[in-house]
C-alpha cells in the first residue's frame, strides 16, 4: 500500500506511474483470511466465488461485522465473482458450461492444459467424484438463456447482498463468450432501468 503513496527521499522501490496517484487497493480473497485483513484494513473485499464458493457466506459475514472505516473506504464493499454463461437458450448455455466442467475437472485432478471444446450431454458422463468436484467449486455458476440469466442474478444478489459482481465466462468459442456478455449486459442495463422505475 505504502508504494501507492508520494514517494519519499531515498526510497529505493518507486511505482510508476503508482506513487502518488491513490489508487484504490482490494483485496481478493478465497477464503475467510482475505476477509478478515480487508476488514481490519478497511478496504473494499473480492471474493473468488466463481471457483471457491464455499466459504462465501462465512467470508462477507466476517467482513461486514469486523469492517473498520479507512481513509479509502466508510463502509463495508463486497465484490463477488460469479461465473455466467448466458446463451439464446438454456440447453445452449449448458453446452457451453460444458467448457467450463471439463477444465475445472482437469485442474482439480493435476491435467491442467488450454479450455476444451465443449461437449454434448457432459453431465450425463459424471461419476459422482466429478459431481462432488463440480458442486464444491460451481455452486454459484448462473448458466442459461436470459430470463434463466436474469432469475439466477436477482437471486445470488438478493442472497449475498453484493455491492459489485465482477462476472467471468469460460466458454471456449471466443464469439459465444462475447455474446454471453452481451446478454449479460444487456440484462445488467434492463435491470438498472426497473430498478429506477421503482423508486
């Protein structure tokens, strides 16, 4: 943090262009450590629940009892990662998500390599290991077409109370990972525009 600071005489590590400028600091968390030194420090907190869902809950409910007020930040802010992969149709996005499976799935038994190409039924060739593997660290993965999309966003914001989502999509064809932000996107501005229209 103090390299974000006005360097001083003498200091031997500067950032550059950092030093002065007070950029924010995060801190990014899996588990409920980065919780409590982000609460302690009185920064905004990341959680990676879009692999590392499990300790979630426990993790923002130890940030927002244990936040200190900082210079940088008043109250408590929780970012949560989710992974979405929005599609025209919810069998599409499953499609899709099957990316996503085989590479957490290849990660979690020591065959890391590049995301595969996805595969039809994948689901249906899951012994219950690989279902253990895939429950644990997908728990909080929102796959579907838009109104599935948008259901399963109002849900995991009504139930972590979230600040910001930063959303990710592992898809393996690069045109249909774009489109799965747009729609995201395009939900994100339909949601803004109700949410106005009700106050």
């Amino acid at each position: 943090m103090g390299y974000f600071q006005p360097a001083e005489p003498g200091q031997a590590v500067q950032a550059v262009p950092g030093a002065g400028l007070e950029v924010p600091i995060w801190i990014l968390g899996s588990s409920t450590y980065g919780a409590q030194l982000a609460a302690i420090l009185g920064l905004p907190f990341a959680f990676a629940s879009h692999f590392a869902p499990a300790m979630m809950m426990q993790a923002m409910a130890i940030y927002r009892q244990r936040f200190r007020p900082s210079a940088q930040l008043a109250t408590p802010n929780i970012m949560l990662g989710v992974t979405v992969v929005a599609a025209e149709s919810d069998e599409e996005a499953r499609f899709l998500f099957s990316s996503l499976q085989q590479s957490t799935l290849n990660n979690r038994t020591g065959r890391r390599g590049r995301v595969p190409a996805p595969v039809e039924d994948f689901d249906a060739r899951l012994d219950p290991y690989a279902r253990a593997i895939l429950a644990d660290s997908q728990a909080c993965a929102i796959v579907g077409g838009p109104d599935t999309v948008r259901h399963g966003l109002d849900e995991f914001i009504r139930r972590t109370g979230a600040d910001e989502l930063m959303v990710t999509a592992n898809i393996f064809d690069h045109s249909k990972r774009k489109r799965s932000f747009e729609i995201v996107a395009e939900l994100h501005g339909a949601m803004k525009d109700a949410a106005a229209a009700d106050q």
